[in-house]
C-alpha cells in the first residue's frame, strides 16, 4: 500500500468522524481496491496512522465491527461458488480465524450489519434481507420486496 494511498485514507477518516465502531480502542476499518491487489480488509490506528491488512484474498470488503469490537463480519468472493459468489464471512478482530458463514449459490449474500446486541447478522441474498445467528445458524428471510 503506498504512501498516497493511505494519506487519501485517513484524510477519509478525518472528513467523516474517526470511523471507529463501539469499543475498538480508535481503530477503523477499510477496505480498498487499490494498487492492484484487488479489495482487502485493513484496520487503521486513528491515533498513530498504523495499518494492518486483515484479509490477504483481494476479494473482500464491506467490514463491519461486531456492537463488542471482538469480531468482524465481512463480505468475500474468495470461495467462487458459481452465480452467487458472494458470501458472508466472520473474522476475530486481529484478523484470525475467518470462516465463512453462509451458503449461497444461487445470488450474492452481502451488505451484511449487525443486530444491535450482536447476537444476529442481517445480509442481503440477492434483492432479499435475510438474518442468521452469529455463527451462521438459522440463515431465515426477513424482508422480500413485493411482486
């Protein structure tokens, strides 16, 4: 990642609040497409500028830290499926033991957000809101738009 690059980053950060999310001790997450290694997760130290590359496949993005700051949810296209290659993943917030949470072929799961006590991850499926608990169980529809 050059040096560009992540002074356009934290000039981001600095135009839009410090970006951090409950409890992550001033720590941001992005995620970037740029300088050729396709879109990854990093968290930035908003107090000392420090980066730190979280996902190393230049397929993910849409970073989201849990209401605790323990984990984060993300989205991947690491594990292409077919049509719907999207899918949702989970990651400690160091960035180790990332799993994949839902199974999907047929549309893309993304856009994913978490329940206010962050026991339930709410994700897109396609033109669909779905929910499912933090570990991936009990994948259920809760909106669809009307036909």
């Amino acid at each position: 990642m050059g040096r560009p690059l992540m002074c356009g980053i934290l000039l981001s950060i600095a135009a839009c609040g410090d970006g951090t999310g409950p409890d992550t001790d001033g720590r941001a997450l992005l995620f970037s497409g740029r300088g050729g290694d396709g879109d990854d997760v990093y968290v930035v130290s908003v107090e000392s500028g420090e980066v730190r590359r979280l996902t190393t496949d230049g397929m993910s993005t849409g970073a989201e830290w849990s209401p605790d700051g323990d984990m984060i949810v993300f989205e991947s296209r690491r594990e292409l499926t077919g049509l719907g290659s999207g899918q949702i993943f989970l990651m400690n917030a160091d960035g180790s033991n990332q799993r994949r949470l839902s199974e999907n072929g047929e549309s893309d799961d993304a856009r994913a957000a978490w329940s206010p006590d962050g026991s339930r991850i709410l994700f897109t499926r396609g033109s669909e809101l779905h929910v499912m608990n933090r570990d991936g169980s009990n994948v259920r529809p809760k909106w669809r738009p009307q036909r």
